[in-house]
C-alpha cells in the first residue's frame, strides 16, 4: 500500500475504503448523502472555511494540545518512555470538539439550523452542544438510559448549553440504541438539519469528515513529538470506540516507520456481551448506514456490548479502521475493565492527571507496551479527562488506594 496517495484514493466516490464504507441506506437517501459529501468536499477545501476553522481552533479551543513526556509514570514500569498527546486540555476535555467545530462550521455555511447527534460519555454531546452555542443553532441529543444516569455530569452540561436530550429507553438503553434513535431523529428532518455523527462512522461521507477534522491531533503530535525528541515513535497507541480519535491520530502516521496499536475495549471477558472488541471478534456486516466490521449475535443482529467506558460500548468500529487492519498497517489490541482502572489510578497518582476511562484503556496498553519494549517510546492519545467518570469509579473501586506499583 502507497500510503503517499492514500488520501488520493481512499475513499472512493461511494465512499468506500476497500471493502468497507459506503452508504447503506434506503435507495431515496442516498442522494442526500452524496449531497453533503459533495458540499463537504467543496466547502472545506474552501480557504474561508479552513481560515475560520484554524482561528476556532486556536481562539476557542485552545489547540494546539501539548504533547507530555510522562517521565515519572515511565520510570515507575521501568520500559520505554511514555508520551501522551493531551486531548484532555482541548476546551470541554475531550478531542470529540474537533470534529464538533468542524461539524457546525460546515452545518452554518450550510444554512441548517438544527444538529443532531447521539452520545455515550456524553464527551460527544457536550462538545456538540459547545458547537450549537457558539454558532447559534439548536442542538438535540440523543443518549441511552443507562449513560444518562452514569454520566450526570454531562447531562447537567448538555442542558446548561442548551441542548434538548433525548432518553433513549429501548434494547440496552445504551450508545447503539442511542445511534438508533438520533439517526431515525435526523432522516425526518435532514431539510433542516445536520446530523453530527459522533465518531468516524456512518454513512459516507461522515467516516472521512470526522477523520479529516480530528487529523489536527495526529498533525500536531508528530510535529510535537519530533521536536521534542528528534525522532519518530516506536508505537503510537489510542482507544477505539467507534475510532475518531485513533483514526485522527493515525492518520498522520500512516506513511512512517511507526507501529500503530488500536485499542479495544475487552471489559469483563471474551464472551458476546462482556466486551465490545469489534475488530478482535467480530465479521463484516452493516449497521447504522455503513458496512464495517461488527460484533453480531447468533442471528445475525447487532450484539450487546459491554465496557466500562460508556464512549467505547459500541458493537462495530468505522470502516477506515477495518481496512487498516486487513492491510495490515494498524494492530488492533485490547484492553480490559481491570487494566483500565488500574491506568486510571496510576495517571492520577504518577501524573497528576485524571484521564476518562476510554482513554485509560489506550494508557494501559501504553503502559504494557512500555514493560515489555524496555526501550523506546510510545505515544498514547490521551483522548479526554476523567471529571465525568469520577462518581463512578468512586462508587465502585473507591480511591485508589490499593493501586500503587507493586513494593511501594
Ligand atoms: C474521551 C473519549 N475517548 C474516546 C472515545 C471513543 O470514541 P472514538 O473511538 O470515536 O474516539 C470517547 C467516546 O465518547 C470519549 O469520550
């Protein structure tokens, strides 16, 4: 594979990467989705949308992230050295803001008025409400049950920017149900809306749009770490939920001698339901408008999923990721709930830094990896902070306090 023309050649007009994309939706939507995917394709090469862009980016979100040198973290494991791109200092403490902003940019030069998304975390719903009060706009968000009473936090910041969310009661009341729900919201009124999608997923031309938004952290984090090192990393890691934040991050990688590890969420087990580790056990389906590869019950139906991190618990993974992996340009690795935990603490107490628990699942490889390499460097993606799961991981592990390094 030519990764030097690979955005050339990928996606295809119909919005496939290999095997994987498209737009898998009734015959009469189809137009509407090369519809945006042709005003995408127009308006954000434009250089008054890419001008106005680069001045929220920095004016308004605070970018560009610093890259960390976790000097104390690293020499507790006693490995290579570990690196953390802080997406958890973008402004509402998760990188989902970058396509958000990018979302509504495009939603405004549109001339829509209304964005419509789902969420898990809520990470992806605070960021777009950000998105809807800044440009103005209505914004409605979609959220399961479960994750609404989980994440409370960012219920209470959601409705503060002024976002109506919708509960989502039905199936496991969780992020499928919740995509579910905002996709049907959005083919009712796409005249006058735009649905935000909250990872590199969907329909074309959504997998390539989030992607190409979310490039800003994998762009600065290899400009970054090369100047603070003057050589590339050995590994660049970073969670897989629905893979917007991965992909972002890769992206930027993809032409270099770099080892590129996609992490998964491998929750409680191995078996259906306990887990949502698409790429590890799952095969090629389609769901929610793309094909992909899925995480299926015996009948052929979306599986239940499971994680820890609500932002993770999604049954496939965006169609970009499943094409990397049969190139073989990016692994796909897991991490369980217990490692998680276990990288949550160790960051807050070596660092100082709180991080979500998706993120915690990239750091826990990191810090695997590290143990084994002896040497090196490894860049995690430190996709978003941990205000929202603090209540959480109180209530079920409590402080911390038996997570030290073993003989402290
Ligand atoms: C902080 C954080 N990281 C990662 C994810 C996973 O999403 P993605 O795989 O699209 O980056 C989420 C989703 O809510 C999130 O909130």
């Amino acid at each position: 594979m030519d990764y030097k023309t690979y955005f050339q050649q990928y996606p295809t007009r119909d919005g496939y990467f290999g095997e994987y994309g498209g737009i898998i939706l009734p015959d009469e939507l189809v137009p509407v989705f090369h519809e945006i995917a042709d005003a995408y394709n127009a308006i954000s090469r434009s250089a008054q949308f890419i001008s106005e862009l680069r001045r929220i980016r920095k004016e308004f979100q605070g970018r560009p992230t610093p890259v960390y040198h976790c000097e104390r973290l690293s020499r507790k494991i006693g490995g290579a050295q570990i690196y953390l791109k802080r997406e958890d200092l973008n402004h509402t403490g998760a990188h989902k803001l970058n396509h958000c902003m990018g979302e509504g940019l495009l939603a405004k030069f549109l001339g829509k008025k209304r964005l419509i998304a789902e969420t898990g975390a809520g990470q992806h719903g605070v960021a777009l409400a950000t998105a809807a009060a800044y440009f103005g706009l209505e914004c409605e968000i979609h959220m399961g049950d479960v994750d609404i009473a989980k994440q409370a936090p960012n219920v209470a910041r959601m409705r503060i920017l002024g976002a109506e969310v919708v509960p989502v009661s039905f199936g496991l009341k969780t992020l499928k149900e919740a995509v579910d729900s905002a996709f049907d919201a959005y083919l009712k009124s796409y005249k006058d809306s735009i649905y935000c999608i909250g990872s590199a997923l969907g329909p074309h031309p959504f997998p390539v749009m989030v992607r190409d938004f979310q490039m800003c952290v994998g762009l600065e984090a290899r400009d970054q770490f090369l100047e603070m090192t003057g050589i590339m990393p050995d590994v660049v890691c970073a969670c897989v939920g629905g893979g917007s934040n991965a992909a972002g991050m890769f992206s930027a990688f993809l032409d270099d001698p770099v080892e590129l590890c996609g992490v998964e969420p491998m929750g409680t087990g191995s078996e259906l339901g306990q887990h949502a580790a698409s790429m590890t056990y799952g095969s090629k389906g389609a769901l929610h408008g793309f094909e992909s590869i899925m995480l299926k019950s015996a009948d052929g139906s979306p599986a239940p999923v499971y994680s820890i991190a609500s932002g993770l618990d999604y049954p496939g993974v965006g169609p970009e990721h499943a094409f990397w992996r049969d190139a073989g340009r990016v692994n796909y690795v897991t991490a369980g709930d217990a490692e998680a935990v276990d990288a949550f603490f160790k960051l807050s107490r070596y660092e100082g830094i709180i991080p979500a628990l998706e993120s915690s699942h990239a750091v826990a490889y990191a810090m695997k990896r590290a143990k084994e390499m002896h040497t090196g460097t490894i860049l995690a993606n430190l996709s978003g902070r941990g205000d929202k799961d603090v209540d959480y991981v109180i209530e079920h592990y409590g402080y911390g306090d038996n997570y030290g390094f073993p003989g402290e």
